[in-house]
C-alpha cells in the first residue's frame, strides 16, 4: 500500500513544512526573513518536493518566488495532514489546544473579547486581524481555524457558519449633551465633534450624506478602529461617537445616551462565525470551541 510514495526518496514532513512555510508567508524570502541559509534549505526543499512529484511547485515572479497552482494545492493537502498530526500529538499529551481565529479588528474587538473570561480557561487563541475575504481564503487552505466574518463575504460552499450578532450604527453622546439638543441626531450631528472609524462602506455612506448637505459634521477623529473610536469617546464628555451599537456594553451605564441613525440602516450587516467544514474533522476542539462560543454568547 502507498508504495508509489515510500519506494522513493524525497517525501518528508520537514520538507512538506517547507512548502506550507512559503505558502503561508507569500514566498522564500519572506517565509526566512533575512536569514539566507533557511532561504537555501527552504528552496532545496521544494525543489525535492518537484522531483518528488513530477511537477513544478514554484516559479519565479519579479525577483521572488512564488507558488504555481500545483503548488498551493499541495501546500493545502500538507497543511491539513500536518495540522492532523500536531492535533493528535497535542491530544496525546493532553496539551491545551490553540485555535487560530481570523477577523476584522473591530469584529475581534466587539465579539470576541467580552467572551475572553470563558474562553481563555479552556483554550489558547491566536488572534489575527485581516479583512473577510482573507479570512474566507485562509479558512478554505486551513491556515485559520475560525473567522468572525460579514456573512456576505461568504461565497464558498466548503465553509459553514453561525450567526454572533446584527451590527448596527448609532450615534452615542454624553447625556447631557444629547439632551440640550433634544436628543436630534440631525442637529447633533452638525454641531459636535465626532470620532468614528475611517472607511468602510457606513462611512461612505456618512460622506456622502454629508456632500449633500443635510448635515455638516466635524469628524474630528478618523480612527483605524471603532475600538480606539470608543476611548476617546470615554475620554472626552464634548465628542459623540459613531459606532456600531455593540458599543452600548463598553460606555459606562447611564452616563450616554444611545441615538439611533436610520439613514444608515442599508448598511447594516451580519456578523457570523465561520469555519471549513473539514476542519471539525481534523481539529475536534474546532468544534468544542464553537460550542463554547455560542455558549458564552448567550451569557452576554
């Protein structure tokens, strides 16, 4: 059985490794920044792995090097039979898993870590910050164990999910603020600083509301991040925010007061949980994690 594998040289887990590295970094250089050596091993390595299979694993782009399709095809059958092994050797030892979630920072920050004092007892997590459609990619190679997702970014059929929440945006002003301006957001969006996130399809919507001229908004603070959005918020009574409503659970009870935006509505979008369904087959605890997630969602 399999002898047209193990008659010959050439096939090794290092090896394979080595092609799952490249895949993951984007190329050799980059899979062994600034150490010429590895880059040397890591080419000798694919370049048994083509002798190995016939085929050509890589080619030369610009001055780099990249993966051809057979190559990325091989990289993800390699990957999940590694991931496979690493699982039972963690098992074996009664090791503590490691899931690896990707997701935007804003969908991390909201979702994720009001769950973290359930999660951490149970799980190691490794956090990457990445747009879905990253998220989606990495899922279907299996470099991602979990994704939080808009659930229009999901086109794959390979890919299953869950529903977390409904993001919303509204507008959330200190109460004495809102309330000398009888709580308008027409009125207030044109006379009070603001703070919210730069980008994204609301906040083209925002601008261009604003090119029309109903409102004339000072957007004093265009974060990277609703989150860093937020704490200048709490920081600064005089500056409203806009921010997904979500945001409700991170200002103190009582001190805001929370304005709805309904021109913004079309822009809502659902957030889910994603995974590759293959995934719960070679990492069980993929699947006691997501159990864990709901679990922990319901308590919030």
């Amino acid at each position: 059985m399999f002898e047209s594998l193990f008659d010959r040289n050439g096939l090794s887990l290092e090896r394979l490794r080595s092609l799952v590295e490249v895949d993951e970094a984007g190329g050799i250089a980059k899979a062994a920044p600034g150490d010429p050596v590895q880059q040397s091993k890591i080419s000798k390595n694919l370049s048994q792995l083509e002798t190995f299979f016939g085929t050509e694993l890589k080619r030369r782009k610009g001055k780099g090097i990249e993966l051809t399709g057979a190559g990325k095809r091989l990289a993800t059958m390699a990957r999940r039979q590694i991931l496979s092994l690493e699982t039972f050797a963690q098992e074996a030892r009664s090791e503590t898993q490691e899931i690896r979630i990707g997701g935007g920072q804003s969908a991390i920050e909201w979702s994720l870590l009001p769950r973290l004092p359930e999660m951490e007892k149970r799980f190691r997590l490794q956090l990457v910050s990445m747009r879905s459609q990253e998220v989606i990619r990495r899922l279907d190679d299996f470099s991602l164990d979990v994704g939080l997702v808009r659930k229009t970014a999901i086109q794959s059929k390979t890919i299953e999910f869950r529903q977390v929440a409904t993001i919303r945006y509204a507008l959330f002003v200190e109460r004495e603020v809102a309330a000398r301006h009888d709580c308008d957001p027409w009125k207030l969006l044109s006379s009070i600083p603001l703070a919210t996130s730069m980008g994204g399809e609301y906040r083209r919507r925002f601008d261009e509301l604003a090119e029309t001229g109903k409102i004339t908004p000072d957007i004093r603070f265009s974060c990277s991040s609703f989150r860093t959005a937020l704490e200048i918020v709490k920081q600064s009574a005089s500056v409203g925010g806009l921010l997904p409503d979500s945001a409700s659970h991170a200002l103190p009870p009582g001190d805001f007061t929370e304005i709805p935006l309904p021109f913004l509505q079309p822009y809502e979008r659902e957030l889910v949980l994603a995974w590759q369904k293959r995934i719960l087959d070679i990492r069980p605890a993929v699947g006691h994690f997501i159990a864990s997630f709901d679990k922990s969602g319901k308590r919030l």
